[in-house]
C-alpha cells in the first residue's frame, strides 16, 4: 500500500512540477471546443444540440494529447525494469501511475468543463451532468489509454499508432458520456458509464502489465 | 534498447522460447465456433515442420475447392436467386456483403483465439496463424462496408448511414487497422506479434461492449427504423445463395490463411539461416581483432 | 440479346450490383494475387539461401 502511494505521489508530483502535460491538455481541450464552435457557426441552437458531443470528443482527443509519455522516459531508462521485479505486483504500479496520470489531466479536464459548457449554450441543468459525466468517464479514458500506451512502447511512429489503437475502444464511453448529459436517459447512460469505468479498472491494470511485460521480454 | 540475448527459434525443429515469467495472459474467453478447428490445429500442427508438410498438400485441394464454391455462389447469387419485391436486382448485393460481414466477424474471433493460444499456451504457430489472418479479415470487412454503402445508396438514399449495424463493422475495420499496425509497427516481428495477442484479446472482449454501445446510440438517435432485408426469416431460394456464398468466402480464407502461414514460416526460417551464417564469418573475423596481441 | 442486355442492367440497379461484385473480387482477388506473389519470393528467397549454405 505504501509502495501504491508513494509511486502514486512520486508520478503525480512530477506532473504538477513539469506542469507541461495539464497545461497542453487543458490548452487543447479549450481550443478544440472554440475552434467547433468557429466552425459550425455561433447559432445556438445548433450549439445546445450539438455541445455535449464536441465537450466529449474535445476530452476524449485531450486525453489522448500526453498519452504516449506515461510509460515512455520509465521504458528508457529502465524505471520500468525495476518496476516490473519490485515486491508492489506490476498491475497496482500501472494503476498508480495511471491514477497519478488522471489526476494530473482528466481531473482539470472535469474541472474547467463547466466554462466551455458555457461556450456552447448549454442550458444550467445540464453542466452538472455534464461534468459528472467527465468525472467518471475520464478514468475509463486514461485506463483504457494505458493498455494502448503499454502496447506501443518500443514501436515506430508511437503517437499515430496510439490514436489508431484507441480509437476503437473509446466509442463506448464516448457514447455513454455523451447520452448522460441530455436529460431523458441521463441516468441509464451515467449508469453504463460508470459499469464501464468499474470495468477499466478492474481489467485495464492486467491487461497494461501484460502488455508491459512484453514490451520488457 | 533491451537487447537481451534470445535464442533464435529454428522453425525446422519448432520454437523453444521459453516463457520469461511464465504467467498466463488473464483475459480471453474461448469461444464455441473455432473451438474443434483450434484442437484440431493444436494437435496436428503444433510442430512447424508438420504444418509445411500437411499444408503444401492441403493448399491446392483448399485453393480449388474454395474456387469451385465460390463459381457455384457467383451462378446462384447473379442467375439463379430471385430478385426481391421490394429491392429488386439490388438485393443481390447482400449475397456479396452478408458472407463478407459474417467472415470479417468470424476472422475476428479466430485472431482472437489464436492470440489467446500464443499467450496462454505459447503455441508455436498461434501468433503466426492470427497475423496472417489479420488482413483477410480486414479485406472481408472492407469488401462488407463497401457493399453495403453500394447497396444503401439505391435503398436508404445515403452513400452512408450511421445504421448500428454498418457502425459496428466500422469500428471492427478500425480494430483490424489497429492490429496490423501495431504487428507491423516492430523492429522485431516476435515483439509485434506478441503486442498484437494483447491487443487482440483486448479486442474481442470490446467487441460486445462496442456493438452494445452501438445498438444503445442508434436507438437514441434513431427511432425511425431502417428497412431490414429479408425479416426474420429468409426463403430458401434466397439462403441458399447467401450460404454457399458464405462457404466459399471460408474457403478462401483457410485458402489465404495456409498459403499465408507458409509464407510467414518461409520467411522466418530465411532470415533465421541468414543471422546465423552471418554471425559466424564475423566472429571468425573479430576473433584476431580481440586480442590483446592485435595493438589496435 | 436482350436477356443479356437485362442481366447486364439488373433492373436498373447496375451502377450498384456490378461495382459491388467488382469491388469483392478486386479486394479479395487482389489479397490472393498479393499473397501468392509475396509466397513465391519466400520460397525463391529460401532456396536461394540453402544454395549458399551448401556451397
């Protein structure tokens, strides 16, 4: 347990001091949105209609952005070595460092929500369902992220590769945490996307230390 | 970077690699369909030898077979079916893009499998069979999405619709583009093959989860319900096409798969013969070079 | 000649039917092609390796 905390504080201390990561995720995500918004016009109508779709894949692409440095500068200098023969068993270091990973992304994702709901018109009943949507789909993002991160270490043209890997995987929540933000089947939707999150972290650890492992053989 | 010395596996006598930790892959789920071909395969082919020697006798008899099954298909889907009441001539396209669809899917879940088999029980040629299926599935899928765009077009009126259906199978092609990637995407083949079992497995347990997620959005967005071809039952005159069709596309791909496979076992024992005659001039040439005597 | 030319037409829906099964025997005949042409140069590159070694 102690070892969990310690790697948790250790990767989460390093992201807050670089700062690099949440600042180029929170950068993208606002842009992203202003940039729809330029886009399809500032009619609000079709903003309400559509804001909830382009607040998640916004996230979703953000959450994506420093995906590939998760695991990276460990693989390269062999902290992923010591990792993998330390007594804390590999599936809780990758649930540390990819808890250590949400919080220094996916939560200021959560957190600046509610502005950017503002930047599409969404009416007030709708934020905090949205930003409670963010808050339980972001982990099943990171989770699922790191199974790919993991997959990827030591490949060609890693970013690419990343996006193509979880592109498929991310439909599911990104429909659920879609469907949570409007009104009439918010709750099922937030239900499934909390079993889907619950899922991500019962199974994504494994599976990213398998991957680990291969990638360390 | 982590260049640890490995015994290079001699296709000839069969992999030794041994498992470096020894712990079994934890997520696969085994599925009914393969399951006689798999025993089948693991019992008969394990050894690589033995799958050169069985499959250079089976791949003519496969290669004409599946050719014949596919002319008998081709005669019944374009003379002998009828055309539909309602789509007319158009419905022949489904004899072409349901078989598709069937095999992208069944293709899927025999990567699946064979990824569940080079992980768990470190079969030799599991890896093998699930990259160089990979692709025939993908083909499958491409040729199921392009049909059935074509046989939108004259029925929905859209090039594309974001029917559940047709969504899924998108997504399958992405998870499909996503494999072959990642296989490929390594230096070192035995390294992509072994991301590529995870991937895979991580796939196929996503598969329903993302076909659910699917039939969930559509039914959201889209109460108006799309024309389904044929109802619940179809005639025979209909399936029988539509069957001999699907036989023959699986013909094709045990076809593809075994003349695949072998060219997959070629090219590893080349360049395993090639590493090893390489390696022995250069030790024969560095040996003098080494000596303390040389005064480089 | 008419029944060839209806076959042909397939009720109007030609500019469908005719792609579609063009477009499967194009992707899946192109595999095979691939495929076959990419196994023929395993097996020369093969044989060309165990000439050497027995030289």
């Amino acid at each position: 347990m102690a070892a969990f905390v310690g790697l948790f504080r250790h990767d989460f201390g390093l992201a807050l001091r670089q700062g690099g990561d949440t600042g180029l995720v929170l950068g993208f995500f606002v842009l992203v949105v202003v940039l729809f918004a330029f886009g399809v016009g500032p009619e609000a109508a079709t903003l309400r209609r559509i804001g909830p779709g382009i607040i998640w894949v916004a996230a979703l692409l953000a959450a994506l952005l420093s995906l590939d440095r998760l695991f990276q500068s460990d693989y390269e200098d062999g902290g992923l070595d010591l990792l993998a023969l330390a007594d804390l068993p590999l599936a809780f270091g990758v649930l540390a460092k990819t808890a250590a990973y949400w919080a220094a992304t996916g939560l200021p994702l959560v957190a600046i929500s509610p502005l950017l709901a503002l930047a599409v018109d969404l009416d007030a009943a709708a934020i905090p369902r949205l930003v409670l949507s963010l808050l339980i789909g972001t982990p099943a993002l990171s989770l699922i992220g790191s199974v790919a991160a993991a997959l990827v270490l030591g490949a060609r043209r890693q970013g690419v590769l990343l996006s193509l890997l979880v592109l498929p995987l991310y439909v599911p929540p990104l429909i659920f945490g879609v469907g949570a933000v409007g009104a009439d089947a918010g709750g099922a939707n937030l239900m499934l996307l909390g079993a889907l999150s619950l899922a991500a972290l019962a199974l994504c650890p494994w599976a990213s230390a398998a991957a680990l492992r291969q990638a360390l053989e | 970077m982590n260049e640890r010395r490995r015994r290079i596996p001699d296709p000839a006598r069969g992999c030794d690699r041994d498992a470096a930790d020894g712990r079994p892959s934890l997520r696969y789920k085994k599925r009914f369909g393969e399951g006689g071909f798999r025993r089948a395969m693991l019992s008969r082919f394990a050894n690589p030898a033995r799958f050169m020697r069985l499959s250079a006798v089976l791949l003519p008899w496969c290669a004409g077979l599946s050719a014949a099954i596919i002319a008998l298909g081709l005669y019944l889907a374009l003379f002998v079916a009828p055309a539909d009441y309602q789509q007319g001539e158009a419905v022949r396209i489904m004899y072409v893009h349901v078989p598709a669809a069937w095999m992208a899917l069944l293709v899927y879940l025999f990567v699946a499998v064979a990824s569940a088999a080079a992980l768990v029980w470190r079969h030799p040629l599991a890896d093998i069979a699930a990259r160089a299926a990979a692709p025939i599935g993908a083909a499958f899928t491409f040729v199921c999405l392009a049909s059935g765009s074509l046989w939108g077009r004259p029925m929905w009126g859209t090039w594309w619709v974001w029917d559940a259906r047709l969504t899924s199978v998108l997504v399958l092609f992405f998870l499909y583009l996503g494999y072959i990637a990642l296989v490929n995407a390594f230096d070192n083949p035995d390294r992509g093959g072994r991301a590529g079992s995870v991937l895979a497995l991580v796939g196929v347990i996503n598969l329903p989860i993302i076909k659910f997620s699917v039939d969930w959005w559509n039914t959201l967005h889209q109460p108006a319900s799309v024309l389904r071809f044929g109802g619940p039952t179809i005639a025979w005159p209909m399936l029988a096409p539509l069957l001999v069709m699907a036989a023959g596309f699986g013909g094709l791909f045990v076809t593809l798969l075994l003349l695949r496979m072998r060219t997959a076992l070629n090219e590893k024992k080349a360049l395993a013969l090639r590493l090893g005659g390489a390696a022995a001039p250069a030790r024969a040439s560095r040996r003098p070079a080494m000596s303390p005597a040389a005064g480089r | 000649m008419n029944a060839i030319a209806r076959f042909f037409a397939m009720g109007g829906y030609a500019a469908f039917v005719w792609p579609a099964y063009g477009l499967a025997v194009a992707v899946l005949g192109g595999l095979a092609l691939y495929s076959w042409r990419r196994y023929r140069a395993s097996q020369r590159a093969l044989a060309e390796i165990e000439r050497h070694r027995r030289r």
